[in-house]
C-alpha cells in the first residue's frame, strides 16, 4: 500500500511538479515548499544564540524588548527575497508555516525565548489584508506556535490606520508615518505576559517599535521579537 501511494505521488508529481520556492527547482519525494539543499544553504544568522546581536541593537532605545532575532539575512535577488515574496504576493501560506516552523525550532533551544503566552503576528489593516486575502505573518506565527505550543492571538493588537508602502521612505519618516497605527483590545488580558511580537522581514524596524510600544504601553511584562529576515 505504501508502494502504491508513493507511486501515485510520483507520478502526481511528474504531471504537476511542485517546486522550490526558493530556487524554483524540482522537489523530491519528502520535501515540502523548500529543498534539502535551500534549508542547508540559506543565510542564518544564528541571531538567537547572542543576544546583542543587529536586530536588538537596532532597537536599542527605541523600544525595550527583552529578546530580539530574525533567522535569515535578507538581500534583493536572493533564495530569501524568493521565499518572502512566495508568502507576500504569491499566496504561498505554506511558506511561512514552514519558515515559521525553523524559526521555532531556533526560538525553542534559547532561554530568551521561553515561558511566552501570547504570539502576535504584526497585524495588516483589515482592508489590506482582504485585498491580499490574508496576512503573511500570521503564517508564521502559525509555524513557531507549532513548534513553541504557544497561544497565537490576531485580535488583541489591530491596525486601525492604514498607511503607505514604507519602502522607499527614510527611517525618520517611517517612524512618523507608524505613530498611532495600532491599538490593543481587551488589554487586560495582555498585562504581565510574555509576548512574542512576529514579523516577516525586519528594515528600520519602524513597524515592530509602534507595535511594541503599544504593547508596552497596556503593561506587558516581557516583549520579545522574532522575524524571518534581516535586511541588511
């Protein structure tokens, strides 16, 4: 029977090839969204193991978090701009549930990381995210509360404003367009837990200060931050 089926699956994938979202080659039989040889060659940062590593300097005091990481270093033209832009623009949730799952792989074997009550995802406006038909940090928080049996929660922290594309705008002038963005319901639920901020790719760092100051603000006990990507 297990012969049977995993013929049936090769000759599935013969007719509809599933590939490597990060280097768009074939998959083999085992493999899910990313190859063997991508998982090995991508650019970790290892960002968990040192807690004064780029991510946590950078928001050094702008924001007090306890713990901050990402796992990959992000470039333009790479495997990891690849992976991201699957999960962003391609609908390829998948992705961040794989993505999700490595990273909590990392978050599980540091102490920095541990004892957290609620993963929230950097929420989208709701407009937005109806447009994109989902958020793509959601995915991953799905991913490391797999790993970290951890609580993930999309309704205490909302967006109320929506803003425009960060991209190509200065850090001083992301900063400004991020103030007052986000709000937190039922704050009482949210007072004296550890909280796990998650994002996709971290650049200024703009969008995880305005969230974690909201959060600091209704009085967490513990903010950490975890994302996939660094862009250097």
């Amino acid at each position: 029977m297990i012969a049977v089926k995993r013929l049936a699956t090769d000759i599935i994938g013969l007719l509809f090839p599933e590939l490597c979202n990060a280097c768009g080659m074939h998959l083999y039989y085992g493999e899910k969204e990313i190859c063997t040889k991508c998982l090995y060659d991508l650019p970790y940062t290892d960002y968990h193991r040192h807690r004064e590593n780029r991510v946590a300097k950078q928001l050094w005091g702008r924001l007090p978090v306890d713990a901050a990481t990402a796992m990959l270093y992000f470039k333009k033209g790479t495997k990891v701009q690849n992976l991201m832009h699957a999960l962003k623009y391609k609908g390829k949730t998948e992705v961040g549930v794989k993505l999700g799952n490595l990273l909590g792989e990392k978050l599980k074997s540091s102490e920095a990381y541990k004892e957290i009550d609620f993963i929230i995802p950097v929420p989208l406006h709701p407009a937005k995210e109806k447009i994109r038909g989902y958020n793509q940090s959601e995915f991953i928080a799905k991913g490391i509360a797999e790993v970290l049996a951890a609580e993930i929660s999309t309704t205490h922290l909302v967006r109320t404003k929506i803003t425009e594309s960060q991209t190509k705008k200065s850090r001083y002038t992301r900063f400004e367009n991020m103030q007052e963005v986000f709000r937190v319901n039922k704050k009482e639920e949210l007072a004296n837990k550890h909280v796990l901020l998650v994002d996709d790719v971290i650049t200024t760092g703009a969008t995880l200060e305005a969230c974690g100051n909201t959060l600091i603000e209704i009085g967490v006990k513990k903010l950490s931050i975890a994302a996939i990507a660094f862009a250097e």
